[in-house]
C-alpha cells in the first residue's frame, strides 16, 4: 500500500463537508462487521481524520493486530481493548491535534473508540483503539499516561461489540518490537476487508 502525507486542511475540509454530524461506519471484519457512530459534533478534529481514513480507503485490506486484556495489561490496570488501523502503523495524513475527553464528553468506556498516540499531537486514526471494559483511566486526567492527557475518543460502537470481543480474543503470541506491548501482538492481524460510510 502507497503511503502519503495528506495536509490537515484537507482533514478539516472533508469534516466540514459531511452534513450529518454523527455518521455511521462500517468496518467489514474477516470475523464480521463493526459499526461505529462518529462524534463529529464533540470530537471534529479526531472523528474527521477517522472519516478521511474511511473516505480514502486506507483501512482497507489493513486490520486489527494488537489486544490487551487484564492478563497481559502489564501495569496490571484491567485494561481492555483492541488497537487498529494501518498495519505498518505509518502515518498517511498528517498528526492531528489532541482532543481532550474533557472537551469531547465521550470517556474510554466499553464501545467506545479513540485515537492512540505517543505524545499528545502526535495521534492519527491510522491507529484507534476500541475499548472492551471500562478504561476510565485513559480518560484526561487518568493515571495511565504520565502526561495526564488521556486518548482523544470521537465515537462509539453501535452494533458488533461481539466481533470486537472476537478479535481480542485471538492468539496474540506474536512478536512484540516493544516490551510493553509484549504478549499483545495478534500472530495473525484480523483483516478489515472493506470499511465504509452507511447510507441513509
């Protein structure tokens, strides 16, 4: 897959251009479909980039490759979640800035998804996270991230929170460049096939 940088105006036009302010996606799993409604209206700047990813095809044929659960949450937090977007985790837009939960009013609670980052400003959708159980502590001011600036969520699953169950439910033996994300690499990356808008 080719990769290129696309500017963040571009981002932002896309978002402006979308009429309803809470659309729906679907992400069409080789373990079935999940579908998200995006929060447009709270999280503009982090749903737009996760629309852009959808508009431009970019999750396609890419997938899901990391899970976390309390068994392999090495901070022993119950973490829950599973983490996706482009395979090689290179970025195809521009990083976008960081949303706060405290702006967006969506907190890492079951079903809802966020952008992953390393520092804040640093996040893009070519890597989100749905959460599984109640990961509050991803929220601002949670005591996960030393920074205290929580993951920007922007949406929330509306159907298939069975299928995201699947997918973490897979071996994740797989080889970890990281010894934090060691015994959370899915030795086989749960493929998305298709991901698109729902029309009315």
């Amino acid at each position: 897959m080719k990769h290129y940088l696309l500017p963040l105006l571009f981002t932002l036009t896309a978002c402006a251009a979308a009429d309803d302010p809470r659309p729906n996606v679907v992400l069409d799993t080789e373990l079935g479909e999940i579908e998200i409604e995006v929060h447009t209206d709270t999280a503009p700047i982090s749903g737009a980039d996760f629309l852009l990813h959808i508009d431009l095809g970019l999750y396609e044929d890419q997938g899901f490759y990391r899970v976390v659960h309390a068994d392999n949450d090495p901070r022993d937090m119950g973490m829950s979640l599973i983490q996706g977007g482009i395979l090689s985790q290179e970025l195809a837009t521009t990083p976008i800035a960081h949303e706060r939960t405290t702006e967006t009013g969506l907190s890492n609670t079951r079903g809802v998804v966020s952008i992953a980052r390393d520092a804040p400003g640093t996040g893009s959708a070519a890597y989100f996270f749905i959460n599984i159980g109640d990961n509050s502590f991803l929220d601002t001011g949670g005591e996960r991230n030393p920074d205290g600036e929580g993951y920007a969520s922007f949406g929330q699953v509306v159907r298939g929170m069975d299928v995201v169950e699947a997918i973490q439910a897979q071996d994740a033996s797989g080889d970890s460049d990281e010894e934090v994300t060691s015994g959370q690499i899915l030795t086989k990356p749960v493929t998305i096939r298709r991901a698109y808008r729902v029309e009315d």
